[in-house]
C-alpha cells in the first residue's frame, strides 16, 4: 500500500471534506478556529500537503459537526 498524498482514496478524502464544509458554508478559517489550530492546517489536508491521523480526523469531522463514521462510510462508498 502506497504511502502517498496522492492516491485516489486520499484525493476523494479531500474532496469529500471540502465539500461537507463548504455545505455547511464554513470557511477553512472558521474550521481551524473551532480545531484551535492555524488556517494552514486546514488548507493543507484539503490541498493535499498533508494527512489526517485517525485522532485528527475524529476532531476534523466534529468540527464540521458531522458523524465521522458517517463520513467514512461515504468514502468508502465511493
């Protein structure tokens, strides 16, 4: 299994966040705050430049208020 920003899974895990913030008309610094964390982080799992960990992820998904294994089984869905 590759290690890779790349792959297609970790793309559709981009796309799928961004889309749920954006639904939730939620700007990436309105996330970062609700995260306490700078907008950057924000901007760089949704550009790619970086991975969420299962914990951050947990926190990524609370933040959207949304289910996490929600968002899963939407990923894996896809």
């Amino acid at each position: 299994m590759p290690k890779s920003l790349r792959t297609p899974r970790q793309k559709q895990l981009q796309q799928l966040l961004i889309r749920v913030r954006k639904a939730k008309t939620l700007t990436q610094a309105e996330v970062a705050q609700r995260l306490g964390r700078p907008q950057s982080f924000v901007a760089k799992y949704e550009g790619g430049e970086r991975r969420l960990d299962v914990v951050e992820f947990i926190e990524v998904a609370q933040a959207l208020e949304t289910d996490p294994c929600a968002l899963l089984a939407d990923l894996l869905r896809r």
